[in-house]
C-alpha cells in the first residue's frame, strides 16, 4: 500500500483496498500517522453510522465509494462517491451509510 522507504515522502496507492466491507458495523484502517497528519480509511456496512462526535482537530473525508449522509451541526449533506467534506474542530458531526462506502478521513493535527 505504501511507499517511503528512505525517501522524503509518503504514498499510498490503493485507500479503498486498505480495509474490506464488513457485513455490519464499520472497519478501519490507519493508513498514515505523522506528526501533523493521521489518514484513516473508513469502510461502512449499509445502514452503519459513527454517531455524534467531535474532533479537536478539523477533519477532511472524501468518499472512495458508495454513498451516504453527514450531519454536521444542524445540517445534513449527502455523501456520494468523489465528495469531499471538511468540519470544523470542535463541530458536532455523525455519519451513517446508505449503501455500502468507504470513507478517507483525515485529520490535520496543527499545534493548538
């Protein structure tokens, strides 16, 4: 999946194949853990949800596959494949699929 060995950068080909679908639930797989970014590849099961959370940190998805809804605050937004989405730290924010997805999601982790 990746690339660095020695070299003054990271690369990851492939993020969908880093985690299967599970049948329920949500899988995971941490991709990236660097001192001011984390990439974590999320797959959801139809129907599956991280429910209302927060972040110290903002936080950037983008759908791989599938589709789904976030709610962030008091809105609600579609999530199909090839959408990009970033909430503020500290915002209130859930996701729940709607078919089968896979989600990148990164977290810019800046000095406070």
């Amino acid at each position: 999946m990746s690339e660095a060995s020695g070299a003054p950068f990271f690369l990851a080909r492939n993020l969908g194949g880093a985690v299967e679908a599970p049948e329920q639930g949500v899988a995971s797989a941490k991709v990236y853990d660097g001192p001011g970014l984390t990439l974590v590849v999320l797959a959801f099961a139809p129907g599956a949800a991280l429910d209302e959370h927060t972040s110290r940190w903002p936080v950037s998805l983008y759908v791989l596959e599938g589709a789904g809804r976030a709610s962030v605050g008091d809105a609600e937004v579609g999530l199909l494949s090839g959408t990009w989405l970033r909430v503020e730290p500290r915002a209130v924010h859930s996701l729940t699929a709607t078919s089968s997805m896979k989600v990148a999601l990164m977290l810019v982790k800046a000095p406070e």
